[in-house]
C-alpha cells in the first residue's frame, strides 16, 4: 500500500457533467454499462457552432477518444460530430424525462450528478435503475467530491465513509472524482491527489468496476498553471494506481471569472494553447498503452521515498530494487504492480519528481530477459531497453513525472 498524507483545499468546480467509463458488474449482464477502451476525455469542451468540425478534429488529432457534450444539449449535432470522429459522446439530458434520451449507438452514457451529497444517495439510486430498464447498456454518470471537500458537502463524517456508501447505496458501474493538487513551491498537494487515487482504487476493486479521475490543466482560482511535466505526472500517477480514465480540466476556456486567465487547451477566442501540444504528445503515449492498461487489474501500490529502502518497501511488486549512483538524487519514485488478464503480472515504475530526469537502476524477479515493455510508440511488447548498457544492471530513463509499464511472466 501507499504511504501517504493528506492535503485539503477548497474546491472549485463547475455543476454540470462530463464523460464516461465504465465496466460490466456482471458477466453477461446486458442491462450494465461496459467499457471498452480506456478513455482519454475532458470537463467542458467545445461548442457545437459553425467552427465545430475543426475544433473536434484538433481534439481527435489530440488522441482524446471520448466527447463530453454535457455542455451541447443538441443531441444531434453531437452524435453527427461523434460519428465523424469515431468518437463516442456522452448526452446532455438536463430536463428531458428518461425515456426519452437518446440512444444513439454513439451515445455511451448519460450525466446524472455531479459531486452529490451522501443524502441524495436514494434518489441517484433510483435514476441509476432507471436507465439500466430503459436504456440497457447506457451509463449512468454521476462524478463524487474530491477528498478535500468538506463533511458538510460529503454528508459524510469522512471520505472513505462517502465512497464506500455511494458504491454499496447507488451501485455505479464506474467511480468518478475530480482532484486538482496544488503545484506551488510552499504547497505541493501530490501526495494528497495520491491518497483520493487510493481510495478509488480501493472501492474499485472491491465493487469490480473501473475508476477513472479528473486533473488539472490550466491556471483557476489560487491553482497554477500546469507545465507539461505536472500535467503528465497526474495522468501518470493515475495510471499507476490503475485508472481506465484520465479526463483534462479544462478543453475548452469555461465561462465566469473564477477562469479569468483562461489558459485552457481551447482559448475563448478559438487559439489552441501551448497545453493543446502538451496533451498531443502525452496522449499519443497513454493511446498506445490504453489496450495493455483495459487489460491489467491493480494488486498494489509502492512510493518509494527518498528515505526509504526501496528493496524493502517493493516487497511482492515485482521489482526486486530500485538503487542509483551516489551522484545520482536520492530515490523518489511510485510503482504499480499488476495482474494481466492472462495471468501474467505487470509493473509500472514511475519517477515521482516534477524537476529531475531520472536514471534508476532497476532490478526485477525474474531476469530481465523474461521482461517486456509496451512500447509506447506502438503498443506492442517489446525487449526492454537498457538505457546506459554500458554500466552494470538495468538502466531505465525516466522524464519527469514519466511512466513505464513493464510485463512479466506469471508468478
């Protein structure tokens, strides 16, 4: 497990929707939402106005394979959009009763809620039954409170206490939740983002569904502006954790003054931000690993601090150590350890510094000729690549806030 603390801050958010993931509760059930890729999609995007075709080319170029049209009730044009794209959607259906939306092959899911009480738990019960009768295979969308939010909006006494009650009490085919850790040199909210990472990755497995989770890319309210390093370290860390969704904050520019540096991928006045070339490269990569990640089934979690003994603490990972050269900054890494569909085990080594490459060596359980990589140029499973073969041991190189996911044999 995780070592982590807590940090709490007030949340800013938009009431409205976004997109979907989800996974089958029960085999063969045909009445439960099923995902089928993993999903790379967004909080508000753009509108469907006589600029839509290029706006959402631009987005699929993007490599973003979901669109969220929470915010475009004309349910048309966005299924005419999705369609072009090859780009499921989720429906706006604020208003309009259930039996009545739509069900477009490309339309996945419907937004329910967003950041709901535990008290509206009943009601979103009911509506989940609801579209299970009447549109079979449609998800029902409802996205919870970040674990920073207060008792008051939880209706919780806790945040473990709110997730596990909306899991047993309202039976979602997904978990959802927004975090946006803080990125400023005398506040650095990621081990804070990794303990709401822990807890939907705990509720996951235990209900047999798949979490996925929003992040920050642009300057709001006291929050920064992501570089392109925090950027990929919080979808990164997801994955770690083992997420089958990563969904940006924001596409396009929302309105109101809490957004006043705009700064999103999509400016007001159209412009693609230097974030829109930033989402291109990383998402080309999560692309690649998508169809290996639908495929992996979290067994546990490992940070591995500066302080810690990294042979130690990787006990039962699959990664046997991780060590460095005395010229090299002291250990700071988070790894994922797996299960693959086909009964093989998994490893994602991630360096957990937002300012340093880093350059570990890195010992597995087995000899590394019994390794893979997935290449994240092409998805496929390739030798793993020793990065510095003239020194002793498996040199790895590692961006920033960059990831590697490394196969091996069953165990």
């Amino acid at each position: 497990m995780t070592r982590k603390t807590g940090t709490q801050f007030a949340s800013l958010w938009l009431a409205a929707t976004f997109a979907f993931v989800g996974a089958p509760a029960a085999t063969g059930d045909v009445t439960r939402f099923k995902q089928d890729r993993f999903v790379i999609s967004y909080w508000y995007g753009p509108m469907l106005d006589s600029y839509a075709g290029q706006r959402y080319k631009d987005m699929a170029d993007a490599h973003f394979n979901v669109i969220h049209g929470a915010f475009n009730p004309e349910s048309d044009k966005l299924f005419e959009v999705a369609r072009k794209y090859d780009m499921p959607a989720i429906a706006c259906v604020r208003g309009k009763p259930v039996k009545g939306w739509p069900s477009d092959p490309y339309c996945w899911g419907y937004h329910i809620s967003d950041e709901p009480s535990a008290a509206d738990f009943p009601n979103l019960r009911a509506r989940v039954d609801e579209v299970r009768q009447h549109h079979p295979g449609k998800l029902a969308y409802i996205n919870l409170y970040p674990n920073y939010a207060n008792a008051k909006q939880l209706g919780t006494a806790t945040y473990d206490e709110h997730v596990a009650r909306f899991v047993r009490e309202v039976n979602p085919d997904v978990l959802s939740m927004d975090h946006y850790p803080r990125f400023k040199h005398d506040r650095d909210g990621r081990d804070g983002y990794c303990s709401n990472l822990e807890v939907m990755r705990k509720y996951s497995l235990k209900a047999g569904i798949p979490f996925w989770n929003f992040f920050n890319t642009m300057p709001f309210g006291g929050h920064t502006d992501p570089t392109e390093a925090q950027i990929r370290w919080q979808i990164y860390a997801s994955l770690t954790y083992g997420a089958r969704g990563v969904l940006y904050f924001c596409y396009a520019t929302p309105p109101g003054s809490v957004f006043i540096r705009e700064g999103a991928i999509l400016a007001r006045d159209g412009t693609l931000t230097r974030h829109y070339d930033q989402a291109r490269r990383i998402n080309a990569q999560i692309a690649k690993l998508g169809p290996t990640l639908m495929q992996l089934t979290s067994t546990g979690v490992y940070r591995v601090g500066p302080d810690d003994d990294a042979s130690r603490v990787l006990a039962g990972s699959g990664i046997r150590n991780i060590t460095g050269r005395e010229s090299d900054p002291p250990n700071d890494y988070l790894a994922g350890a797996f299960r693959h569909s086909d009964g093989r085990r998994a490893a994602m080594v991630m360096n957990y510094r937002l300012l340093l490459t880093a350059w570990p060596t890195v010992e597995f359980d087995v000899p590394v000729e019994q390794v893979r990589e997935v290449d994240k140029r092409t998805g496929k499973e390739i030798p793993v690549r020793d990065d510095s073969p003239g020194m002793p041991g498996l040199q790895l190189s590692l961006d920033d806030g960059e990831g590697r996911l490394f196969i091996l044999p069953a165990k």
